[in-house]
C-alpha cells in the first residue's frame, strides 16, 4: 500500500472558518511599547487560534532592549500577532499585534497599510515607552483609541492627567482593560470602533 493513502488530510478547523454571514472584514492593529501586552491581548480576544511569533529573549539582546520594567519578560514579539474575533454575525476584525522594540518597527509601515484604526497599549509603569508609539500612528493618519493595560501594582491616573501626558486630543477615547481578559479586551475593541463610526457620520468641513 503507498502509504500516502493512510496519511489524514488536516482541514481548517471547524471553528477557524469565517461564518458565513460575515459582509464586512476589517483591519485593526495593536500597538504599543515593549511588553505592555499586545500578545496578550491578541491571545485573550481571538476567536481562533492566534498566530503568534515569540521568541526565546537570549543574551544577545543585553543592551539593544530597553527591558526596564519588564526584566522579568523572556519572549518577545519578533514579526507581528495575528487573531480574528467577530463582533456581529457581519462585522469581522482581523487583529495584528506589531513587535514592541524599536529594531522591529521596520516592519510597522506593511502593518498598518490597510489598516481601519489601532488600539495603543499602554502601561502607566513606563509611560514614556508610549510617546514614539502615538507619534507613529498620528504620522500615519490612523485613528487609534488609548487602552490602559491594568498590571498589577501599577498606579491609577485620573483620565484627563493620563490624557495631558500623552498630549491627547480630547475626542480620542482612554480606558483601562485588563488584557489577559477576553471580555476586557473585546470592549475595548468596541470602543474603537465606536470611535470610527463617529468619523463616518461627522460631515467633513466645506
């Protein structure tokens, strides 16, 4: 007997395949600094088994990342996450998590072509990580909303202090998730999309 014939042929699974009903896919990207979460996030909220690209943090990036704050962390993001999650019977999101450190950020620029908006994560322990993050997305021209990832320990700031320091337009939504929870994190995309419908709908100026 060849035995080709005995090998199984594995399909997509049956909960991997996009429901029929869907009319609308959209692209969205998670941004944010250095191990705030994105992985995470990504894992916690998709429907389907999340594509990720860690890897082992070896000796050899001693000096080239900043892992202040983080130096407990020992797998890194090296290409991008990839998730999916319906939020309706026809609105799809397609989620890509970008790498954190800045040797990687090359790779941002295909991310973020053809994507809708971006959710910006943001851990209040090292806030400062965030600044280059914003000021890419503001380069690009895409919408993003400000999710607060809730670590344990970390201080809680008043929205409107948060909102200064980041230098935030008031229209741009900040809110605080855990992003190791899948209801959390799926709210927060919600809100986003909220806050794009909000573009669709305001007249543009004469």
């Amino acid at each position: 007997m060849d035995s080709r014939s005995s090998e199984t042929v594995v399909g997509p699974r049956s909960e991997d395949r996009l429901p029929a009903t869907t009319t609308t896919a959209v692209k969205i990207v998670i941004v944010g600094g250095f191990g705030v979460g994105k992985t995470t996030l990504v894992r916690s909220v998709s429907e389907i088994r999340p594509l990720t690209t860690e890897e082992t943090m070896t000796q050899a990036s001693a000096g080239v990342d900043d892992t202040a704050g983080v130096e407990r962390k020992t797998a890194t993001t090296v290409a991008m996450d990839f998730g999916r999650i319906s939020l309706s019977k026809e609105l799809v999101l397609y989620l890509f998590g970008t790498p954190g450190q800045q040797r990687f950020w090359f790779l941002w620029n295909g991310l973020f072509d053809g994507a809708l908006g971006a959710v910006v994560l943001v851990d209040t322990r090292r806030l400062e990580v965030s600044f280059d993050v914003i000021g890419r997305l503001e380069e690009a021209g895409v919408p993003f909303v400000v999710a607060v990832n809730a670590f344990p320990g970390a201080a809680q700031y008043p929205t409107e202090e948060l909102r200064a320091a980041l230098d935030l337009p008031e229209k741009v939504p900040i809110m605080t998730c855990d992003a190791r929870r899948r209801e959390s994190s799926r709210d927060v995309l919600i809100t986003l999309m909220r806050y794009l419908r909000s573009f669709a709908l305001t007249p543009e100026p004469m």
